[in-house]
C-alpha cells in the first residue's frame, strides 16, 4: 500500500473493511454448532454444511442456476461477440446507435424487464420459466458481452487485420487467425462476468420463477424468510468458495489484468 | 525500365473530399520510389489502394502488368509494412515473419530455414522466440519489415515506416532499409512526410499536393530544380523573389551570403547572379550557424524578406538594424517556370 498517501491509503482500508468484513461474518457463522443465525456463533462445527448439502431445495435450485447461468452466458456471447466486431470492426452507418442499443439493458431496471417478460413471455405465449429467464437473462448479459469483449479489439491495433490480408490470408481466416485470438481475453471475461452476473441475479428471477423452476439466490430469500438458521450462511459460504475457485482459475489461466483489461498485448 | 506497378488515371473520393485527384503514375522495376507531401496530400491513400485496402473511384491499377484495381489484397502478393507495424501480438516473432508462408503452405522446415533467413537479414535471429511487446520499437519495425518480405512479395510498401523512431535510429533505418532493398533487388514504395528521408532514401520520388502528383524524378534532379512553388517550399527553399523581368526566383537560405555594409547601386551582380541590399531585421542563434532575417527589395522594387543561413566568421560585422548586401552563391539562383 503506497503509505505517501495517507488519505488514499485509509479510504482503500475502510473500502475493504466495509466489503470484507460482513462476508466473513457470514463465513464464520456458518460453522457454527448452535441452531440460529448469529455472531458469535454458539461451537464449531460443520453440521450446517451437511445440512445445506442434503437440503433438496438448495440442490435443485443449485442445478437450475447453473443451468441458466450457462445457457444465458452462450447465449449472450454468441449475440455479443459479432455485435461488437461489427461495432469495432465494421462499415455499419449509425454505429453509435447499434452500440446504445446493445448497451442499454443496463439502464432499464431489472423489475421491469422482469414485469414485462413475465406479461409478455410468460402470460402472453405461455413460455416456461426456464426459457423466460434464459431470454431475461440473455438480454441482461449482453451489454457485458459487447462491452468487455468490444474494449479488447478497441485496444488492439486496427491495422493487423489488414496485415494479416496483405499477407495473404483471406477475410475469414483472417478472423480466426487474427481477431477471434485478440478478442479472447475479452470472451473469457465476459464469460467470467456474465456467468457471476446471471448467477446472482435476483429481481428477474423473483418475477419470472415457478414452483418447477427456482433460482438459488431467490430460494435462499424464501428460506431466510421462513426461517433463521445458520443452513443458509454455510450455503453462502459453498457458493462464495465456488467463486474464489473460478477466479483462481481464472487468475492462473488467463491473469487478471487481462480478463478486466480485456487486454492482449 | 519495367514498370512494376502503375497508376492510371486514378481517383479516390470520401464524400465530398477528393483524397487523389486523377492520379497516374509509374512505379520503375527494383527501385525505390518515395511518395512524400504533407498530410492529406494523398500519399497514404495512394500507398492503400496500391495495397488493395481502399478501391478507387475511378481508374486502374496494374501491379507487374495486371488489371489489379478490384483484386482483394490477399491476392497481390504485396508486403506491407504499417506505420503502427501492427505485429501480431499473440504470435513469437518468429510466427509473425512466418504468418505468410504458412499461408501459402510453405513446408514446415523450409519455412523455419526462410524465416531465420528474414530475421537474420534484419538482424533479430536471435529474438526469434520473444513476442512482439517485449521489443523496441526498433526491433518491432525490423519485425514488420521481415515479415513483409519474407513472403517475397512482387513490392514492399512502406507507410511512414521510420516516423515512430526516436532521431537517431531514424536515420539508421534509412541506410538499413537501403540495404535490404539492395540485397534483395525488392521494387520499394515508401511514403513520407520528411524531405530528408525522401531525398536520402529515393530512386525516384514523386512529390504530391491535394491528390496530385506535384514534380517527380531523382532526387539529383528533382531537388536542383523544382518545378513550382510548392515543391520549392516543401524541400525548402525559404526565399521568393522576382528578378527585373518579374519572374519569380527562388534560393536556399544556405545559399545566399550576407555582408556587412550597403553595396554601391551600381555595383554589379555577383557570380550568382544576384545583389541586393536590406537591413537585418532579426538574428537568430542556431549553434552551428546564425539563420540571419534580410529585409531587401528586389529588381522589381517589391518588398522581400529573406532567410540567410549564415557560418562561423561571415557573421562578423552583423547586427539588427545594420545595413547589409546579400548576393548568392553562384548556381544557387533557380527560375521557377512560369
């Protein structure tokens, strides 16, 4: 920490303090042997963990998030990808434009693509939930696709494409061989980002779920709702260990710097 | 002289804006020719059309003879070597210069043996395995450079290729580039926006202004005698003047001599042809020489203001306000034609 910046140094602190600390709360409370949910907990023990393991309800809806988040992720990147190599890439008049729309899921509020899903898809044509919330979700991850994936090529050179033509490579295998490696990061982080987004969705998930199909952050709302024990801490701590993991992973494989710079250099 | 590649009659308009303006133009077998001009004068998009990035609006290109002008740039064979060199940064430098041949399924060990051929020739062998951002920007020209004629192409296009070089390398690059191109008998096209590079580098340079071809031949010639104003300007030649017939003449600043003192009026001419009288309006300091400001009149009576370049002990004698004679060196004169 750069300690010529004392203002600087004790904001970033507290930053962390604020983010941090409530989370490993959760974390230890989640250990603990009584049968409520507070600080500090009452032994030490892992009867929750077991507990939320063999919980039908968590594992279901555990299944079912995945499974959307998955699907809306793809779903996402095969939209966004070629959207933001014509943005970056292309001729197309009214890029600006294109680029807005792509972009603006982000500034809708989520109850309401979620309301009008739920009237349109849902009531209207009588789709299931699972392909409602696919499609919710889709439209959410696209500004990550077409942001993240986008910044990559924005940053790389706008001539190596030529390049790769003049030397000979026609316009296709100049995408496979030139640009799909230069937007890779890029894919990956915003596969990264939208993966964790969709998974921890809730306000569309709450207006678009059935009894058949329920997402697992909008089944640990009910649980909380219902009941106060530690089950649902030690399922957040599963699911933050499942995080950590990824981001390891990704760490490892691609770096950091690269998947949020969504740089290749 | 063959014709490696030719420009007939072409034009290149964005909208409203004419980039090149009925442009025709030869370029000679295994010379190297330099299009230079100030930016927007059309030598870039001239370079890119010839490329086969950008297609005319009307006209032809042929490349070794061939009606190019709707041949996608993959299939002309042409080495292309961009101003930002555009390296691909997720290949070793090796698979860079080697980006071509795979193309054109050159086996995989002659391919090694062509590739280290190219770097050697470039001088970077042995950074064969590094990836482009660990370079300089040196090294990364050489790169590009390589990788360009590694695939020998039929020309090696240069866009700008020495303007993100610090000074020095700058003019290292220029021999080096001279070098390669005689070793390997490539017909070069470069564009520039320095006179220096031009002058020094050319076989053949074509000067260009607003989309058209302003004067072009050797530098030995082209630079001795220039064909108009502009071209004058731009391989500075500081002073315009009119001789007694009101012809417009024009002389370098390093050719043109200054002494103190008012000459008698009718002291004839020097050798050059030339003798005027003025006072100093401004000396300006430069290290290894002073850049003297004349105030003169010229034959026709018109006011002139010149630009003397001058050496060590001439500047004796000299001082703001003083009353001075400048005459020319002899041959140094140039009648630009009406």
């Amino acid at each position: 920490m750069n300690t010529r910046r004392p203002v600087a140094a004790a904001l970033a602190v507290a930053g962390y303090v604020v983010m941090l600390v409530p989370i490993l709360f959760v974390v230890v409370t989640a250990f603990t042997a009584g049968s409520t949910l507070r600080f500090p907990p009452e032994g030490l023990s892992t009867r929750w963990f077991e507990e939320a393991l063999g919980y039908e309800p968590f594992l279901t809806a555990l299944v079912s998030s995945l499974q959307l988040a998955a699907l809306a992720t793809a779903l996402a990147l095969l939209i966004g990808v070629p959207v933001a190599v014509a943005i970056h890439r292309g001729r197309i008049p009214g890029k600006g434009l294109v680029e807005g729309l792509f972009l603006s899921p982000l500034i809708v509020p989520e109850l309401v693509v979620g309301l009008a899903l739920y009237q349109q898809l849902m009531i209207g044509f009588g789709l299931d939930s699972l392909t409602a919330l696919t499609l919710g979700h889709t439209a959410l991850m696209i500004p990550y696709a077409v942001r993240v994936t986008g910044a990559s090529l924005a940053l790389a050179d706008p001539h190596v494409e030529e390049a790769a033509r003049g030397l000979g490579a026609s316009p296709l295998r100049t995408f496979a061989t030139v640009t799909l490696p230069l937007l890779r990061p890029g894919i990956f982080s915003a596969a990264l980002l939208s993966f964790v987004t969709s998974f921890n969705n809730v306000p569309l998930s709450l207006l678009l779920q059935t009894r058949e199909f329920r997402t697992l952050p909008v089944t640990m709302l009910d649980y909380v709702q219902q009941s106060y024990d530690p089950m649902v801490a030690a399922m957040a701590t599963l699911i933050l260990a499942g995080t950590v993991v990824l981001a390891v992973l990704a760490e490892r494989t691609v770096g950091f710097a690269k998947i949020f710079g969504g740089i290749n250099r | 002289m063959t014709s490696a590649a030719e420009f007939v009659g072409v034009s290149q308009k964005f909208g409203d804006f004419t980039a090149v303006d009925d442009l025709s133009l030869t370029i000679a077998e295994g010379r190297l020719t330099t299009l230079l001009g100030p930016s927007g004068c059309g030598k870039t998009t001239s370079l890119r059309m010839l490329a086969g990035y950008s297609r005319p609006t009307a006209g032809t290109i042929r490349i070794a003879g061939r009606d190019c002008t709707r041949v996608p740039p993959e299939r002309r064979d042409l080495g292309m070597v961009f101003q930002s060199y555009a390296l691909f940064p997720h290949m070793t430098v090796a698979d860079n210069v080697g980006y071509g041949l795979k193309l054109r399924r050159v086996a995989k060990e002659e391919r090694r043996r062509r590739v280290m051929e190219t770097l050697e020739l470039v001088g970077l062998a042995h950074l064969a395995g590094n990836r482009p951002k660990k370079l300089s920007g040196g090294q990364q020209q050489r790169v590009a450079l390589a990788r360009a004629i590694a695939i020998r192409p039929k020309l090696l296009l240069l866009d700008e290729p020495l303007s993100n070089l610090d000074a020095r390398l700058r003019v290292q690059m220029r021999a080096e580039i001279r070098r390669i191109q005689a070793e390997t008998g490539l017909t070069v096209v470069l564009v520039t926006h320095d006179q220096d590079e031009a002058l020094e580098m050319s076989d053949d340079m074509v000067l260009m202004r607003a989309g058209r071809v302003m004067q072009q031949g050797p530098p030995r010639e082209v630079f001795p005698a220039p064909a108009n104003r502009f071209v004058a300007e731009f391989l500075g030649y500081e002073n315009f003047l009119a001789d007694a017939e009101g012809r417009t003449l024009t002389v370098r600043p390093e050719n043109l001599r200054v002494a103190a003192g008012a000459a008698d009026a009718d002291a004839p001419a020097g050798p050059g042809g030339l003798l005027l009288r003025g006072t100093v309006a401004h000396i300006a300091y430069r290290g290894a020489d002073l850049l003297v400001t004349v105030d003169a009149t010229d034959d026709t009576g018109a006011a002139v203001r010149l630009l003397c370049d001058v050496r060590g002990g001439a500047a004796e004698g000299l001082s703001p306000g003083g009353e001075v004679t400048v005459d020319a060196r002899e041959g140094a004169l140039v009648r630009l034609p009406d």
